[in-house]
C-alpha cells in the first residue's frame, strides 16, 4: 500500500489531532503518502481530500477539535453513498484509509473495507463508549474538564452550603460521570448503568448536613436524565437544601488533550498505519489490559468481532460496561 | 484599636480567601487580634466568631471561595439585625470589622460605622459592578474560567462548523462577557450597555461562513437575555446554522484565583486595616488608575461618596460602566 | 481490627491526600477508627499521631502534597527503630498501618507486619518505578505538569528556532520522559532504559532543521545524566544549533493531582482497608491490567513477591521496565 | 497609508499573536492591506514577507509564542541595515510598520520612521520592563506561569519542611518575582531595585520554622543573582534548613497567553493601526492608568519621549520602576 488517507467523523474528541498527526508521520516513516479527508465521509463523497506532509502536522499534537472537521453523513450508509466516496478515493490513488470516529463511523470502515478498500477504525469519542477498547481517544481529556469544573463549583458550593446537580456528558454511558464524580470526591454519583432511589438520595443529602458537610455535589449522566429532572424529582421528594444545577455542557469536548489521551492517540494512529500497510482492513484498534489490539469491527463474537448481523440488524457482541467496582467504592468513601 | 474581625457576604468570588489572609497577616503585623466571623451578617448576629491566627490561613491564598463561608441576610438591613450584631461584637471586644462582599455588604458596614463601629469594605465578587473600583476581587478570576471554557467551545465549534452562543454571568454588567469575549476572539459580544440588532447579527453569522470562517461565537453576558432566548430570537431572524447553546454557569464562581486577584485581595486586605488602624470606617477601598483608593460609602457625590440618600432611598452616585473601546475594538477585529 | 494508622512516607507525590482520604473515609465506613501519622516512620517513633475524621479529610482530595507531610527516617530500617514504632502503635491501640510511599517504605511495612502489626504499602511517587503496579500514585499528574511545561517551551522554541534539552524527574526509570515526550511532540527522547548515540543525535538535529523545523526538542530523564551534561556533549558532537537548557525540577512533584491519580489513589486506599480489615498484611496494592491486585512484599518471585532475600540483600524480583514500544513509537512519529 | 506590514523582534512573550492578529484585522477594517515579516528586522532585510489575510490570523489569538518568528538582529541598528531593510519595504509596497518587541525593536521603529517610513513600537516582553506603559504583553501571562510553578513547589515544600529558592526571570526588574511572590503567599521577595541582608534573611527563615511554618519560599527575581548563588550566601550564613533550588527558566516565556493579555495585545495591535492610518510614526503606545496612551520614542523628556540622545548615547528618559508599595506589602503579610 503506497496511498492512505485519514479522516475524522461523527462528534470530535481531544486527541483526534494527536492521532491524525501519527497517522501522517508514521506512514510517511513507512514510506507512504497520505491524504487528509475534510468533514468525514461526507467530504469524501464531495472529493475534499488533499496531501498532508510531516511539517502540516507539527504543533497539532496540542490542540483540541479535529483539524480535519468532522460532520455527521447519514448518507453514507447507503451503497450509493459508498460507491461515490471510492470513486473519490480511487481519483486520488488512495488505497487504505483510517477512520477516527465513534461506532458509527466504525461501520463505514466496515464498508470500505467490503468494496476492496481496507480501512481501520480508532476509537474517537469522549463518551469511552465504544466497544473493544478499555479507553477511547478524549475519554480522559473530557474526564479532566469535567473534573476541573467540578472543583470549581465545590469552592463556591462550599462557600454557600448549596447542594449542586453537575450534569456531565457521556451518552448512554456513566464513565465520565463516574471518574469525574470519584476524582472529585462527589456526594453521589448517578449513572444509567445504575438504578437510583430519589428517597435514599434526599435522605443521604439531608444526612451530610447534619453530619457536617458544608456542601452536596451530585454528578448526574446525562443518560440517566437531565440536571432540571433531577432536580425537580429531588425538590419533590423534600429536598429542603438550596439546590442549583449546572449542566457543564460542550466545554467537555474540547480542550487541548491530556498526556494520556496524547499517547494513547499516537499510538493508535501508528498502529492502524501498520495494519494498512500488512493490507489488513475491517479492524478497530483498541487498548486492553495497556497494550493495544485489534478486533474485526464485523463478524462473530466467536471471533472476536465488536459487531455481527442477526437478520441484517447490527448487533454489538460485548456491549461496553462501567467499572462498577467504582461506583461501589464511591459510595464507600464519600461519606 | 486592638481587636478587628473579617466577615464575607454576598455571593462568594475567587480571591476572597486571599483577602482574608491579608487582612489577618497585616492585622497581626500591625499588633492586633483578629477575628474570623462565619457566615457573614447571619453569624454576626448568631455568635458565631472565632479567633483567627497567622497560621489559621497559611495555604488559603491559593484557595477559591470563602473559608468563613458566605450567605445572604437581608434582616441586617433591619435596625434589630444590627444591634443584634453589634452586640456580638462587644461580646468579643470587636472594635472594627473588615466586610468583603458586595453592595449590600457595603450598606451594612455604613450601618456599622453609624453605630460606632468602623467597618471597611472590600469590593468582592466576581461581576466587576461595584462603584468606587476599577475591578473587583474575582473579576480576572473569572473572566479567566470563562474565557478557558470558550476557548474550548471553540475548539468543538470549528470542528463543526458551529454557532455557538456561551452565556456568561456578570449580572446587569458586560464586563466579564467583554474581557472574555476579547480575549476568545469572539464574533460577537452582546452586553447590556449596549443595544443590538438580531437581523445585523444573523447578518453577521452569514457574513461569516460566506468568508470562510469555521465557526461563529456569540459571547452573551447574561444581563441581556438566556442563551435560550437568545437562540430563539436568532433563530426566527432568519439564522440557519448549527446553533448551539452554552450556559456557562456556576464554575465562573470558583476556582483558584489569578496573580491578579491574589495581588489585589492582598494589597486592599491590608489597606482595610491600616484604615481601621486610624479609626477610620464607613469607606470602600478600590483600585483606580492602579493606585489603591477609599470612598465614603454614603455621603453626596461631592465628597466622592459611593452612594447617596435620596428621600431615604439609595441612589448609586457614579454607576459602574462597561469599556465601550473594548466593545467597539471587537467590533473592528473580529471581522 | 477496629483501629488503623496511614502516614506518608519518602518524596511526596499528588494524590497521597486522596489516598489518606480513601483510607479515611472507607475505614469509617467499615466501623473503624483511624489515626493520622505525620512525618512518616519518623512520626510513628516520636509518638506524632492523632485520630481522623471524615470531615477532617473534606476538601483534600484535590491538594498536591501530604497534608501528613513525610520524611526519610534511615533508622527504621535498624530493629530499635521498629520497636520503638511499634510501642507508639500499642500506645494509641493501632493494629494495623497503611504506608503510602515508595520502595523504602515498603520495607517498613513489610518490617511491622513482621512484628505483628500488619501494614499494607501503596505505591506513591511520581517515578513510576515501584514494582508491583503498572502505575504509582503521582505518575499521571508528574507527566501533566512535565507536559504543560514542554509545551510552553515548543512555543518559545519555535519562535527562535532553538534547540531545547528538557531534563525531567523519574530517578532511574524513563517513564515520565516517555509518556510526556511523546505527549508533547518530541523530537527526541533519552531515557535510561535504552542507550544513544550522541552522533545521531546531533545528526537528527541537523536533519530537521533542515526538513523545515522550528524546533528541537530532547526530553531528557534525569537517570540519564543532567541536562548541562547533555549539552555539553551535543555541543561537543558538533551542534551548532541555538541551544537550551531546561530543568524542569520540583514542580514535577506538586500541584493538585489529575483525575486519573485522584481515581487511583482512592482506589488503592479503600483497597488497604479491606485487606487490614481481613488482617492481611505484608502485601502492597498495584494496578494491573486495570485492575486492582496485591502483592506480597517479600517472598519468592514464585510466590509473585516483589522482594526476595538473597543471603540477607534485597533483591527486586521483576524489576519495574519502561514500555519500549512508546520509544520505539516516539521514534517513528517524530521526524 | 494603504499597506503595513508588522513583525515581532526580540524575546518573544506570550500575546504577541494577539497582537498580530489584531493589526491584521483592524487594518483590514480600515481599508489596508497587511504584510506579515518572519524573523523581525533580520527577515526584513531578507525579504521574508507575505500577505496576511483574516482568516490567516484565525485561531492565532490563544496560541503563545509568534507564529511571524523572532530573532535578534544587530546588524539594523547600522545604517547599511536599515536601508537594507526599507528596499524591501519598498519594493513590497508597504508603507508603514509595527513592530512588537522590547527596547531594542523600539530603536529600529525610530530609524525606520526617520527614513520615512513610519513604524510604531508596541511593548512586547514578558519582562515589564518597558518605558512608557504601566505593563507589557506577555506579563500577565509570566506572572501567572510563575505563580502556577511556586503554586505545586509549596505542596511539596510543605509535605517535607522544605526552604525553597525559586528564582523567575525579568532580566533587570522585580516585577515577575514582585506579583508571582504575592501571589503565592511567598515568605520572602528579592529583587534588583530592593536591597536585602542575607543575616535578615536567615534569622527570618528561622523565625519562620520556629513559628509553626511548613516551608519557607523565597523567590528570588534573576535581576540580583542566581539560585544557584543565593543558595550558597544563605547556607554561608547560617541556614541550617532544607534548603532547595529551583530555576523556572523558559516555561515562563511561552504558554497560551491569560486573558489580560490577550485583551492588551488586542488593544494595543488595533491602536498602532490608528496611528499608521493617520500617517504617525516613531511611537510607542503604552497603557498608563487603564488607558491607551502614545508616546514619541526619542525626543526629549519634556515631550513625553521615551528615550533622549545625550551626545549620541541613548538615555531612558524615565526608567521603568517596581511597584515597591507592593514590596513592603509582603513584608507585612507574610509573616
């Protein structure tokens, strides 16, 4: 393989730079060229694609968003709308091609990768909700925002004795709320992979009053339900405590990335570079147990696939879960 | 006089703890006893003071919040609620009292002077709409909190193409949404102060993308309107872009303070006392052309007074104003 | 065991408040009584022990440093050292002791367990060097603050197009000048664990300089040699390039710990209260693969402990080694 | 005047890249076209000149460092050099000049205006020590950078009774050391325009402990010596403390530059615009009292000149001098 291209989709993450730049370096240490894709497959479809060299990425390493833009594209799930991206691709020469983006972007690899185009899926997406990678690129970035701003509303919760809702981001998934919530050392934390009992959750926010706290932080997902529901459900089952909500919001997706979010990216852009250059393709790279991996974005969970069809419905073999080890151990530890 | 105490009212603002350590450092220094009261008017009144020493606020410079917590007391506008104070204050040997805090804060030391007990304040929080100062202690700590999250905002905006309005506090001020706005290289600010036009301003976002810009970001100081509303009235007005709202919220309260408010809450901490150390009371320290200054709180605008009684109702003699030059220099550079 | 100690011992790291706070808060919750030591060993022999609260550890989950402030203490590695320890112990009724530190402090733990009073380690230092754990408490937030100091120094580099030497902490082991290095966008990074040739160095400079760099940047580990050294050699080597130094020092050892430290820490700390709680002992706690694992302290390597005894010397049975895939990565990614 | 060009000379400071942005977009507001110089006077002599566009400065605002380059270039105060320089001007078709830097730019701004091609100086350093402004860009920034670093060496001072030097940069002026050392609540501030006694020095650091102290930081401003030598007169003098260096060097010249910053830099980039547009050269603008202010670069003191000629040896009209009310400030409060 001579030719790849890069390109980023669905919602950005930090990190996605740091990976695209180790995409662009490692290949052209492989002795290939690369293309940058603008606005996912929907600037593939359009032929927004030019040549991207080693000094085009210096100093991206730092920055937060996706310097290649990203876009949502419906469209490409259709045959149709795959057929004219590799028209494009095939215009400019490129033969393999690396998709940064959420699941599904995943399955537009898949597709790729059906019509003789090899193309490997990183994990991109501050939610850590992808299957087949202990951590996605953004996840700690997201995690520090969120952690940042938390201690900030402490200080002035403090200062007030007022109870705080902090809604964080994460989608169906509770991570961010859970590492964000531990780190700093939340009251409660509310997640979708967990029930909740509003009448216990009043009873412990009365009960740190009289115990001595000088404030009650509650860091909700926003998968479970929003910071105004919470709140109304918490003043309807007699909360008496000055209540506020802060829905910290899309803050939590940008920022310039952490050192862990920085390598782990670097070193999933490498990696997918040399499954490309062995030809492989259909394969998502993700991190297990530290060390990196990659898994068929499509087949059986026999073999190890993140995805199989069952009647043409995509089915996704090991669903991610949260560490409820932590959920516990916040309980244990935030009285 | 050899015994003073610190209280904080109103809401809390970054800086407020390195106002205390300055007034309980200087205060020593000086050969006085300081005492620390909770809770600001309401633990006045309740008793609840408490001898602070050098050590006591070793480490709280970096600190935000109030660590003699805040509150809000609208009985201390009453004369009982006073003398209820005051009363505590002998109980302690109290003869000056130093008040950090806002507005109303200030009106309460003028109470305090009245009866005999000199008291300061100190202009703190985070609004920068105090009269007799050209900033507040907070002010540059939030406009920092605010104008990081917007740096980030921009971060997913451009990778997105997106319109975003970010809601910023400031209540009927601009300042904090002017100084951030400036210093995110916003498209546009929207401050009380000032009037604008919707059309203009849909105008002005289609300008943009026509131009090639990325992005457009909207800084709007909450005196205005919500964000809400405001993606309501720009959306009827013709905008068809990915509009996005951000309510910055609560973490623009918190959060270490800068060098700057650090540097400021210390030297007027400080001039406080030398001010109670004459037996001087019922002034306001501030910071004008970069040279401490003190204000009579009451009196007519004549002697420099902050406030002045009209029939019995207060009347702001010299009303803060936002920095029109910086209003129109975004204007001019934003293009 | 109804009474435990935690102190600190060796060079501080962030994230030890967290960890006494874990430690705190869940032996609390387990119906224990717990009891602070400062000053480490040297603390428990001069009897500098007191009880704590759940509220006494409020707010410290975000403060660098050890608020049970730490020592080296050479004199209880000697037997008359342990006893005399061992008597505070008895004094205040302690049955068991958490040891937050490194190596060094392992030994104590392993000492008192020995005598009868079971102690459990946990790993905290910034090196990352400690056996038994993929990562120690500190690590994460030293490579953060290594980072953001290095990207401060690309910015000014590249203005001047000037090479930079980094000399950053990690004792013997490379891991912060690998995971901040290649964070950072190194060109070059020089870590104990792996030889350089100073000619290829001084060649790779050349190179880039000449394949239109604005900088150079080489992240040095301190085990390696000093940074003055280091320039000497280049300069020596034929550099002609516009040459600094910088050391980064003791930042690298404070600051409030990141997310991912604060997670770990409280992890760990509930984790060595459970294990007292059964009355183990002897054993340090880890993370392994994402997941919490113990192990003894001394024994035989088959046993998986992490000291053995070899005719009365300590010998590290599976000596900590830095991922030479990220140094091999950061090679590819650089040019 | 209908084309500019503007360039950044000497150290580089945080907020130079506002400040290019904002000549770029106010000159383009105001009709002109604007020319970028790489590499200062030396670019200028070279021809290293290209047309700058809006969308050319976007995202520039919040990055440190310059992105036009600078260097230092002697060659320019020789006659042969400037008219060297002013044929390429010419030969561009520009008009007039901003040049942001320190004194030395000032000089080439003067040259350059007496041979007919007006030039305008604005204070770029981060070491506030330019005449004719209250502060420069990229001061704010230092400050806070040298702020955050004492900030983490008090964590780990505290934990281990540590003294500590830390030496910050400002060439000749105490300003860095005079604000970061407030703003740290630091024990003691030495700076050039301040003398100290070492005995003074020694019997305060002990007094200190004796009182209850955990560390005791000094910062120390490179203007009176090194680290390295103040080290070496207090253990001469009898400190018998753990005593530690740590020099911050060059981090405090880079980093995304603070809000103050950025708004200065707006501010002043859109001024000198004012000034080329009505054809007025040979000044510098400063800000004096909250206000922009200009003044003529050489000329007499009377005039409000920065710098006179006494027999062709150029004297500062009116040094820049420390804030020494700040000085006796910690003296008070740091006890």
């Amino acid at each position: 393989m001579k030719r790849i291209a890069v390109l980023t989709s669905g919602g950005d993450a930090p990190g996605m730079n740091a990976a695209i730049r180790a995409v662009v370096r490692k290949a052209i240490y492989e002795g290939m060229e690369v293309f940058g894709i603008n606005y996912g497959y929907a600037g593939m479809v359009a032929g927004d694609i030019f040549p991207l060299a080693s000094r085009g990425v210096g100093g991206k390493i730092s920055q937060g968003g996706t310097f290649l833009y990203s876009a949502r594209f419906p469209e490409f799930a259709e045959l149709e709308g795959q057929l004219a991206g590799i028209e494009q691709l095939k215009k400019h020469g490129i033969e393999g091609v690396v998709v940064i983006g959420g699941d599904g972007s995943y399955h537009g690899a898949m597709r790729l990768t059906e019509h003789g185009f090899p193309a490997i899926g990183l994990p991109g997406t501050i939610d850590n909700d992808i299957v087949g990678t202990d951590y996605t690129i953004g996840f700690d970035t997201a995690v520090t925002t969120a952690l940042e701003a938390i201690d900030k509303i402490r200080d002035t919760s403090s200062s007030h004795k007022r109870t705080f809702i902090v809604e964080v981001m994460g989608r169906h998934a509770g991570d961010i709320a859970l590492w964000a919530g531990i780190g700093a050392g939340a009251d409660e934390i509310l997640i979708p992979e967990q029930d909740f009992d509003v009448n216990e959750l009043v009873a412990s926010i009365k009960n740190g009053y009289k115990n001595g706290k000088n404030h009650n932080i509650i860091v909700l997902a926003e998968g479970v339900m929003t910071g105004a529901e919470l709140a109304e459900k918490i003043k309807a089952a007699g909360d008496d405590s000055d209540l506020r909500v802060s829905t910290l919001g899309h803050i939590q997706r940008g920022g310039t990335p952490t050192a862990r979010d920085r390598v782990l990216a670097s070193w999933m852009g490498a990696r997918a570079v040399e499954l490309l250059k062995e030809g492989r393709g259909g394969l998502a790279v993700g991190i297990h147990n530290e060390k990196l991996v990659e898994s068929p974005i499509l087949g059986t969970a026999e073999e190890g696939a993140l995805f199989s069809l069952d009647n043409g419905k995509i089915v996704v073999n090991n669903p991610h879960k949260a560490n409820l080890d932590l959920y516990k151990l916040n309980k244990e530890i935030s009285s």
